[in-house]
C-alpha cells in the first residue's frame, strides 16, 4: 500500500452546517500527523477544473462556527462521465494528492464511491446533509442544526397559528426522508407529521383532522416533508381545505434558511470527532469507508451500505408524536 503523504480535501453536494468545523478538524488532524492538506474548491468540478490550493493550520482559523463551506460548492455533471472523471484523476498526479476526504451527502459518497473503484485511490467520507439520510451513522453533520432552526421557526408560526385558529402545513427539506420533519415536528409540538416513507394519504389526514383539529384543537401545525411525487404542503393542504372549507389552512414552505446558520454545538463536536477519525482512518489504511457515529462510537460504514438506500423512519416516534399532541 503506497504511503500517504498529501491529502485532498473536497465538500461536494449540498451544503450543510458543520461543513466547516469538519474541513477545519480534516486539515488540523492531518497537518497534525504531518500530511500535506490540498483544498479543492467548487466540489468535484473544481477537482475537474484544478481549482486546488494547499491548506496550512491558519486557513482553517475561525470557521468553526461558520454555516455553509469555505471551500465552496458545486453540482458537477462531468464528474458523472469518465472522461470528467478522467481529468479529475489527472489532477490528483499532478498535486500529488494520494488520499481524498469527501465530506458530503450520498450523491457526493456515490461519486467517491466510482471514483475510488476507478482509479483506486484511497477515498473517506464525512456525512454531512442536513436530510439525515444515510445508513449506519445515527446522525449526519448539519442535521441537529438543521431540527434548532425548524424548531425556532414553527415555535414562531405557532404563536400566530394560535391567535388566529389557524391550520397550518409547514413544509421542510428531507429529500425523500422524513427524518427532519419527524424529529421538528416532536421537538416543536406538531400535531402531525406526514413524511413520504409512510403512506398517509387522504384516510390519516381525514382522521387527524376529525379526532385532533376538529376535536380538541382551535389551531394545529402539520410538518410535511418536501416531496416530489406527492407535492408537499400545497398538496395537503388544498386536500385538506376541499373537504373542510370552513378550516382557516395556511401554507409555509420553510425553503433553503433550513441549510444555512452557525452550527449547533452538536454538529460542530461530530464534525470535529469525524474529521479527526477521517485522518485516523486512512493512516490505519482503511479505504473506501464512511465515517458514522453509531451509539456515541465512530465507526467504519463501507461506502455501499452508507447509500444503499434511505434509511427507515422509526414508527415508534411517529406514535409519541401523536400520543402526545392530543
Ligand atoms: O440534500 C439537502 C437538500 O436540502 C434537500 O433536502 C433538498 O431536497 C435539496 O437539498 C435542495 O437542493 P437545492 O439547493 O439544489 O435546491
């Protein structure tokens, strides 16, 4: 196995809170263990496009507790061909880059994931989306961060959802999981959340607003996971005031604020715990692996079981959620 001199380091995809206090534990942790750090900006385009510049400890100085990325990010269509690929491998030999550190969600592990198999270099991913989708981590960076904002929000609809004994479908990001719209809606006394693993459809809606709204309640908030096939918050909520239009139903689709802000505490100390097990990792030669956080232990998660596919809504907090908002 050749020995490990320079590392890249890339966040591709979708940015996520955390990203950061990551790229800053990646660069410290390596230069720490005396590798080289070479940044590629722009994700897999800018690897494409030999947009690289060498990191020292000082360029990852107060970032810690900064939303978004430093090193920028960019969706990359030629990544997906192998001539893009290609030339981004070119530019691995010519920065002399002999590991890369991929911090990112599944579409950036499933680039890493070819690319390694390709050109067999040595490849660790840092989960980081705030959709909380991957397999064998309990949690992504950006995710804790992520429920803090949604929670603050819906708090807020809640005072006028209140005053006004209104009905409310706040729609949040997830990406076809409903982790985010699951977990806000506990953490903010939602009445129902609809995510698209479980099939809710008109019956569940009906029987919600029959024995929760129409019952007990003079107002109420429905978290609803975006959902492409489905359409999200309009979609219930014209169901919803079709059937009942003597219901005052308002829409709020909470949008791209749910990807920005400073990190929670929790999601710089898993960046940083991850970051640091990256480096660990490679230097204990292993290739090809997620870095996850299973039952407060970092694991390794191979790259195919990390995306294999998305991962289960727990029903059990489906149940508190309503056993609780009654
Ligand atoms: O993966 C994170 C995410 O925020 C998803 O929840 C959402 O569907 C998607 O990114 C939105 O992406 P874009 O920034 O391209 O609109």
């Amino acid at each position: 196995m050749a020995e490990i001199k320079t590392i890249g380091i890339i966040t591709s995809g979708n940015d996520a809170p955390g990203m950061n206090s990551a790229i800053r534990a990646v660069t410290r942790s390596a230069i720490y263990n005396n590798l080289k750090v070479k940044a590629i900006y722009r994700g897999y385009k800018g690897l494409i496009d030999g947009d690289i510049v060498e990191f020292g400890s000082h360029s990852v100085s107060n970032i810690i507790q900064q939303g978004g990325t430093i090193l920028k990010s960019s969706p990359s269509k030629d990544f997906l061909s192998p001539d893009g690929r290609k030339k981004a491998y070119e530019n691995i030999v010519k920065e002399e880059i002999d590991a890369l550190i991929v911090i990112g969600g599944d579409g950036s592990i499933h680039g890493a994931r070819i690319f390694a198999q390709e050109y067999d270099i040595p490849c660790i991913a840092i989960p980081a989306t705030i959709d909380n989708n991957l397999c064998g981590t309990d949690t992504t960076i950006g995710y804790d961060t992520a429920l803090n904002t949604i929670m603050q929000v819906v708090d807020k609809i809640r005072d006028t959802a209140t005053s006004h004994e209104r009905l409310f479908f706040v729609e949040v990001m997830g990406d076809g999981a409903g982790f985010l719209a699951l977990n806000s809606g506990i953490a903010s006394g939602c009445e129902e959340a609809i995510v698209p693993t479980i099939e809710i459809e008109d019956e569940q809606l009906h029987h919600f607003i029959q024995n929760g709204f129409r019952k007990t309640k003079s107002s109420s908030i429905v978290l609803v996971a975006a959902n492409e096939k489905v359409g999200g918050a309009v979609h219930y909520a014209d169901l919803v005031k079709a059937q009942y239009p003597e219901l005052d139903v308002r829409i709020s689709i909470l949008g791209h604020l749910q990807r920005g802000g400073q990190p929670s505490a929790h999601d710089r100390i898993i960046a940083s715990r991850m970051g640091s097990a990256s480096i660990q990792a490679l230097l204990k030669g292993l290739r090809n692996v997620m870095i996850g956080i299973d039952n407060d232990e970092i694991v390794y998660v191979p790259f195919s079981r990390a995306i294999r596919d998305n991962r289960a809504i727990d029903h059990n907090l489906l149940d508190i959620l309503h056993n609780i908002s009654i």
